[in-house]
C-alpha cells in the first residue's frame, strides 16, 4: 500500500511511519520541515523500505494537495491517509483568544479534513482508510477548550465520515492518544509528570510505539471496523485507579 502519514517527524508521527514501511508499505513521510522528513525517509530507506519525504505545512492549501500530488506521482496511488499533525496550545477560559483558536482548528481540525478530502478520488478507486489521530483530550481537558474543541469536531467529522465514505470501501477512524512520551511531555516539571503517571491505571506513561501498533492495525487489518475511536491511553480515560491497602 501507499500511505500518507502527516506530522512525521513528531514522536508519534515518526513511529507510525516506521512501523507501517517496515509492514512493507510505501509511505509519504510530511512535516513542516524537509529535512527532518528527510531524514525519517532516509532511516526507513536504510532499514530497506520505502519513503519519501515531503514539507507540509498543513494549514495551506496549495502544500496539502502537494502532498497528495506527490504521493500519486511517486507511488501512482493512495491507499491510506493518517492524519497526525497537530499542535497544543493550552489556555484558560478568560485568556482564549480568537486568533490562536482559528489557529488550532485549522492545525487540528479543518487541515487533516481537507487533506482526507483531497485523497478520496484516489481511495475510492479501490477502497482504503484514513486514520485521524485525535487526543484524549476530545473528553474534555482543563486549561484546552480550544483543543478540545478541535479535536472533538475531528472525532465527531470522522465519525460522519465514516458513515458517507464506507459505500465505497473506505473506512475512517480515530485513534486518541492520552499520556505518551515524547519530546513535549519529557519537558514537564517532575511534579506534574508524577501526577499524570499516577493517574494511568497501567502505571507508566504510553510510547509511540504504542499509538503506532494501533494505527498499523487499523490501516491493515481491520476492515470491518470504522467510525470508532480507539483510546491508547493506558486506561485512564476509565477513571482513577484505586490505591490498595498494604
């Protein structure tokens, strides 16, 4: 298969793409940065599978069908979409402010949509899947609203997606990472990182290797599911767990 994954350089991002050229697929390696595509394509190149990096900046319109544009001149088909990039910005109520929040969506919500767009005459050709990496933040997060928000309309898109696209083969689904370690969350004050720990009932943080087994599953094998949301959060999206009496 030919597979778009955006957001490729992040930690996550990086993951999913190694993990689905080392299934043997074709992969589009997109991120802001062309050398840090690059250099994610060459480590998939070296490890013998097949990738090609391109710049993204998903908030353009002209750099998100280049990316559609690429993958059907270099591979001559697409058969997957995951959408991964994304960014944080955490505020509270009163300090929201419209242009950061326009911002969000764009990033989070409206870019990853109108690149699945994009891609569906080349995936209703012969059926295949999008992937859209949401956050458990989508149930709702203090200090994120507008993150939540973002990511909870991209929930909800996906899962109408899923209802209008699956006549024609393609399924659409989220994944929603909670805690995972990557470069942002090895930057928290020790305090906080103790407390999210805490709190996942597994009792460590996920690694993107986690979130990548999951996307690999749905892009390959599954399908007959679409329309979910897939929580790779150790299960704390449950609740709190319990301390047991010594």
């Amino acid at each position: 298969m030919s597979i778009i994954v955006t957001g490729a350089a992040g930690g996550i991002g990086r993951a999913i793409t190694v993990a689905l050229a080392r299934s043997g697929n074709a992969v589009i390696a997109a991120d802001l940065s062309q050398d840090a595509v690059d250099n994610v394509a060459e480590a998939i190149q070296s490890d013998g599978g097949t990738a090609l990096g391109v710049p993204l900046d998903v908030t353009d319109p002209q750099s998100r069908q280049g990316v559609i544009d690429a993958c059907a001149d270099q591979f001559g088909r697409i058969d997957a979409v995951v959408n991964c990039a994304g960014v944080l910005r955490d505020a509270r109520a009163h300090n929201l402010d419209p242009e950061m929040m326009a911002w969000l969506l764009e990033v989070n919500l409206t870019g990853p949509l109108d690149l699945a767009r994009r891609a569906l005459p080349h995936l209703k050709h012969r059926g295949g899947s999008i992937v859209n990496i949401a956050s458990r933040a989508w149930l709702g997060t203090y200090g994120s609203t507008a993150y939540s928000a973002a990511k909870g309309g991209l929930v909800g898109a996906s899962r109408s997606l899923a209802l209008e696209l699956g006549p024609h083969g393609i399924t659409v689904n989220c994944v929603a990472p909670g805690f995972i370690e990557t470069a942002m969350t090895t930057q928290l004050p020790d305090a906080v990182r103790e407390r999210s720990i805490a709190a996942i009932p597994v009792g460590r943080p996920g690694h993107p290797d986690d979130v990548a087994r999951v996307v690999r599953y749905l892009v390959e094998d599954a399908p007959y599911t679409t329309g979910q949301v897939l929580v790779v959060c150790g299960g704390r999206s449950i609740g709190m767990p319990m301390v047991a009496a010594s």
